[in-house]
C-alpha cells in the first residue's frame, strides 16, 4: 500500500443524517487507515474527451493518484467501440495512434479499416483495470457522468452498467429523478455508489433552492477545473461563487430540525484535454480529494466519503485538523516561500434565511439562486496564523474551513487561481 510522505490526520467532518451529541475529536492516519489521493471526475474519446482512456489512466497513476474514476458521458467502457482516425479532425490523428503504439506497444493498439476508414479500438475498462490497477496501489472505479437535460449532470461512482438519465419539465425533477435512478441502480446490484451533482455553476446554472428541494443529494463540486466553469461565480448571469452556493445550501438544509441533510464537497478536474497546457483548457490535474479509508477498494473509500472522512484541495496539503476542547484547529503543511490564510466560515443559528428572488430589468423573476443576507456563510474568523485555531460559541449552525495560499495554480482553469483547500462542515446539531 502507497504511505505518503507524511502523516495525514483524519479531517473531522462531523455530519450526522440523525442528531448528536457534539464532543472532542481528534484523528489521524493511523489504526488501519491511511489518506488516498483521488478523482471522480474526466473523460476520454468514450464520450468527448480528447485522449484514448489509457492516456488518462496512465496520467493519474504516473502523477502520484491512488484511485479514478472514469467518467464518460453517459456510456460506460464496456464493449466494442471504434473511433475513426482522422488527421483533420485532431481528436485521433494518426500521430496520436503512433504515439500510442510508442507509449504502450504495438500489440497493444487494435487499429483496422472499416467501413472504408481507418479506426482504433477503444479500451475497454475490464482492459485498463487489467493493465493498471496495482493492489493497494493504484484503483480504476468504474463510472458515468449521467448527463440529462436541464443541465443537470450528476457523477456516480462505481456503478455496474449505463444508467440511461431521465428528463422532466423541471431542473428539481430531472435532478431527482435521476437521484432515484441511482440509487436504485446501487440497489439493484448490492454496491454503494458516490454521487455529486457537477458544475452547479455552468453556463445553464442549477441553484441552491434546486438543490435543497431536492434534499437526497449529500455531494456537489465546490472546485471544477474545467475552463468552462464558473468556480467564482458570474454576477451578469446571476450565478453565485460555488462557495456561497454552499453556504446557502448548508444554511438552508441544517435550519430545518431533527433531520438535516447536509451537503458535502468534492474538487475535481473535469478534464476533457489531454495535450494542452493554459488558463482555459479542461486539463487534468487541478483539483482532487483526499479520502482517509481503511482500504483502497470502492467500499472502503465511499464508506469513508459518505462519513465526511475527505477533503477538497488544488493544491494546499493539510497536516492535522482536530476538532477538541470546544476548538477547530487545522496545521498547514507549508511549502517554502508560500504563506496561507484560513477562513472558518459559517452561519449562526437563528440568521436570516429568507431569500429574495432574482428579478430582471422589468421587475420579471428570473430563473437563479435568490439573494440572501450576509448573515448566511459569515467569515467568521480569518487568520494566518497555523495551527488556525477557531473557538465555537455553540451559536453557529456549522463551521467549515478554506485554506487559500499564495502560490498560483500552475495551468489555472482561470487566471488570479490560487491553491485552495475546503474542510468539509462541522454541524453543531444538538
């Protein structure tokens, strides 16, 4: 099994479907378990992406990944699929093919004419599994971006065949629909699978109302590498920064009583280009998470997602997050020359709530995410300090943490993108 350089402590995630009784917590690696390096989130010329899945596959393992998903559209990489070999087009030049049979070998690549034109066979996931996964090293989950209208696209990890989405007349239906999809399909073949709702803030946005009426859904990416997104919010499209997205749909969720659903985060990379570099292009490697588990199987590592047992990072490494003695503390592993700023963000019970909808220049009700209070994901405390140290009150309906540093994301999928990371919420639920 791959040990990090160093030792990672448990991030304390601490949500609960049912009430608890809040206490001091303090995890690390440790007692049979370790941190694992993972994505959920790219695609290959399986659906469209740019690169054949061994490119891909091979990318995350030589880049120090513990576990993938593949998440093509839609499809699963399952059966013969053969993808024309076209100069011109580039997404499979001859080059490509060559550089293939460079890389991987000649009998490797399965390249024959038909229907009049030269074409490669794709590789299958029973294939990529066979040739890459090293037990306790290195993992390939099996997966789909289930992509329905509506702009709703929701990633499930590790699934067992194509789940075919559905579409309704609304963005709430389609999301739940295919929710229910999901998890029937989990039940159907006796497996658990991760499910986060993709790119909320897209061009067509899904908004925290949609989400929160929902109410199943437990995942959603606060970081999207893909140049296409919209990680920092669009004011002329009155879409918000997937931060504020969050806090409004935590806020919104952990005030409704004995049930909360909270809602966690992952970061991704959504890459779809595999031979660029540069602001703009969906290139991998932008954003991941870090999953404590006792294992490096699908079970272990969803099991311990499904607790809050991860974290969201492009870049910024934490070392130890406790949370004891009415204290959440988080210790940065720095790199030289870089400085951090940790933001504790929150919302206190008993704050404003009450969202305003978002209307037009006539007065007309827009389709977006409604306007709330800055009373809903306060920063609550700011500082530069580490260990950050922040002492709860017992008044906060929840406490996350952002760790921003000062160093630049090298191939950002914006330019002005520092490394962040983001602490799942603690809840304080009496």
């Amino acid at each position: 099994m791959r040990r990090h350089d160093f030792v990672w402590p448990l991030l304390c995630a601490i949500f609960a479907i049912a009430p608890f009784a809040f206490g001091d917590v303090s995890l690390q690696e440790g007692n049979g378990k370790q941190w694992f390096k993972g994505v959920t989130h790219f695609h290959t010329l399986w659906s469209d992406g740019d690169a054949a899945p061994e490119v891909a596959v091979n990318w995350y393992q030589t880049h120090g990944y513990d576990f993938i998903c593949v998440s093509d559209h839609n499809i699963l990489q399952v059966g013969e699929k053969w993808f024309p070999i076209d100069d011109e087009k580039k997404r499979l030049p001859m080059e490509k093919v060559d550089a293939l049979r460079e890389e991987f070998d000649e009998d490797w690549v399965v390249v024959e004419d038909r229907e009049g034109k030269p074409m490669m066979r794709l590789k299958t996931l029973s294939e990529l599994q066979e040739r890459f996964e090293e037990p306790g090293e290195f993992l390939v989950i099996p997966g789909e971006e289930v992509t329905a209208k509506k702009a709703v696209h929701i990633n499930a990890v590790n699934t067992r065949g194509v789940i075919t989405p559905i579409n309704d007349d609304s963005v709430t239906g389609t999301l739940q629909k295919n929710l229910d999809l999901i998890d029937a399909h989990a039940h159907e073949h006796g497996v658990p699978i991760l499910v986060h709702i993709n790119h909320p803030n897209w061009d067509s946005t899904v908004t925290a109302e949609e989400i929160v009426a929902v109410g199943g859904e437990r995942f959603f990416e606060v970081y999207n590498g893909h140049g296409g997104v919209r990680n920092w919010g669009d004011p002329e499209k009155h879409i918000p920064a997937t931060d504020r997205l969050w806090d409004i749909i935590l806020s919104l969720r952990l005030n409704e009583g004995d049930t909360p659903k909270p809602m966690y985060a992952v970061a991704t990379d959504d890459a779809h280009s595999w031979f660029y570099e540069g602001p703009g292009q969906s290139i991998p490697g932008r954003g991941w998470i870090m999953v404590l588990a006792e294992d490096l199987t699908a079970e272990s590592l969803i099991g311990a997602l499904k607790q809050g047992h991860s974290y969201s990072t492009s870049g910024v490494t934490l070392s130890s997050i406790r949370v004891e003695n009415g204290q959440f503390t988080i210790e940065i592993m720095p790199e030289p020359g870089v400085t951090y700023t940790t933001q504790f963000i929150g919302t206190r019970k008993g704050a404003d709530l009450h969202g305003e909808p978002v209307k037009d220049e006539d007065g007309n009700i827009i389709r977006a995410t409604h306007i709330y209070s800055d009373e809903v994901g306060e920063v609550l405390l700011e500082t530069d300090k580490s260990p950050a140290v922040y002492r709860f009150t017992g008044a906060e309906l929840y406490v996350r943490a952002k760790i921003v540093s000062s160093k630049l994301k090298k191939n950002p999928f914006r330019e002005g993108d520092y490394e962040t990371a983001w602490t799942q919420p603690i809840a304080m639920i009496e």
